[in-house]
C-alpha cells in the first residue's frame, strides 16, 4: 500500500532518495493526491474528520528528495524543487483558472467548477471540492480542506500544517462563506454553511463568544476550535479589565456568533450559479 511504502522511505538518507524507484513511489504519492484518492483529512461519516498524518509525512519527503531546479516562466525566474512543480491542468479538469498570476501547486485535488481568480494560490496537499470559488489573493495553505461550494474571498487566508508544525490542517465545511481578509488557521474546522463576516481572524487561541448561546467556545489540547453549523461569525472586542487595560482603554479583537442562518443570510451568501 502507499502509505506503507511513504512510510518506509521516510528514514532513507539523502542519496538514497535520489533512487529512480523513490522518485517513481514520490510521483505516484502526487498523483493520488492530485486525483484525490488520498487526501491528509477526511470525512469519517459521522461528522468527524480522521487526520491521516502519513499524507503529511509524504508531503515533506518531496520536500526533502527534491532538488532544486530552473522553473522560469514567461520571462520570469522560478527556482524551486523538481519534486514540486506546478500541477498539471487541462481543459477536461473543468477548473476555471481565470488569467492573472495565479498559481496550483501539484499534489493538490481541485475538483470540476472549482474558480480560481487571479492572483490566488493553492499549495501542496490542498483539497478543493467542487463548486468553490477561491477569489483574488486568496491563499489554501498546505493540505487546507475546503468543501464543496465554499467562497473563499478577496484575501481569504487559509492556513497550512506545515510551517509551523501541527497534527491538523484547517477545514473548512460545505457551503462556507468566508469573508474578506478573515484568517483561519491551526486547524480550526468551520462547520457547514457558517459564515465568516470580513476580517474573521481564527486560530487555536482565540476564543469565540457565541452571544445566542451564550457560552465560549475554545480549542483543547486534543479538539481543536469549531465553528458550529449555521454560525454567523463577526469581529468584535473584549474589554481588558485590568487596571492597566482599563486605564488606557484597551480591547482585544474577539469573534462573535451574532445569529444562526436564516433565509436574510441565505439570500445576502448566495452563490451565483451562472459563474460555474
């Protein structure tokens, strides 16, 4: 099996990785990413997501087989590992990748009707279901999950697992709206049809204040922060209560679930199908 083959190769030395057959076996690995048979997350049917970690492990074994190699193009200079190039596409794949400077990483699933405006990039290990749009500077980070007919807006930044390191890529559920210049990042999962209203910034700090539950919601050390279904997220401030803080007027951003979705926010996050 593949992941018993990644797995093995991943205490090879240096030279021996520069093996015709390690080369084949890293080739293979990006492919099956490409096609989306294999992916670093995954639905487990039940509402959770099953993290497979040797996907990642894979990932940094191109990283580390590669050399570094002349990718120039259109009269501008590109240096990167030859393990790692640009993803092939083709017309039959149905993406739009809309001319300007965009750019997809291979081992990366963009899956048909998927939209890429330029400039946007989608790094290695992403996966992009159908019907999505990835709009204007807007970053999938490395092995990022983003679900069918999501919209990822002008300077949407979705972070990657590698740099820095952690077990959990963000995911990001069907029909999401994510605002403008919001962030999510450290495995942060956004449940389905939530929505990020502009400038959302989400980690594995912030704490969350759901004003219609009235509770907080956090990451703990073995779940990481979930945004609920339906959630209606915006940027909002805490008080600093200490004298200091208090002296000085200080805040610190917070998010906040304002309402749930409702037909009001069903008619303002509609997709428009005529762009598929």
């Amino acid at each position: 099996m593949l992941v018993d083959r990644i797995t093995s190769a991943l205490s090879l030395t240096a030279e021996e990785l520069q093996s015709a057959s390690i080369q084949d076996l890293l080739t293979e690995f990006l492919s099956a990413l490409n096609l989306g048979e294999i992916r670093s997350a995954s639905p487990d049917g039940n509402g959770n997501w099953q993290v497979n970690s040797w996907v990642k492990q894979g990932i940094l074994l191109c990283f580390r087989a590669g050399n570094m190699k002349d990718v120039s193009q259109g009269g501008f200079p590109f240096f990167d590992k030859h393990t790692i190039g640009l993803r092939p596409m083709g017309l039959a794949d149905g993406v739009r990748i809309v001319p300007g400077g965009s750019a997809i990483r291979t081992g990366c699933y963009v899956s048909r009707g998927v939209i890429c405006m330029p400039p946007c990039y989608i790094n290695i290990g992403a996966y992009i279901d159908e019907g999505t749009m990835v709009d204007s500077h807007a970053l999938v980070g490395t092995c990022a999950q983003i679900g069918k007919r999501v919209h990822l807006s002008a300077a949407a930044q979705i972070g990657g697992v590698l740099e820095p390191a952690g077990a959990r890529p963000v995911i990001i559920e069907d029909d999401v709206m994510v605002g403008g210049n919001c962030g999510v990042y450290e495995g942060v999962i956004v449940r389905k049809r939530a929505v990020l209203g502009s400038g959302v910034i989400l980690n594995a700090s912030t704490a969350v204040y759901d004003l219609v539950n009235e509770k907080i919601l956090r990451s703990q050390p073995d779940f990481p922060l979930e945004i609920p279904e339906n959630a209606v997220v915006i940027p909002g401030a805490r008080a600093i209560t200490s004298e200091y803080g208090k002296a000085h007027g200080l805040s610190v951003s917070t998010p906040l679930i304002v309402k749930y979705r409702d037909e009001k926010t069903d008619v303002k996050t509609a997709l428009e199908d005529a762009l598929r």
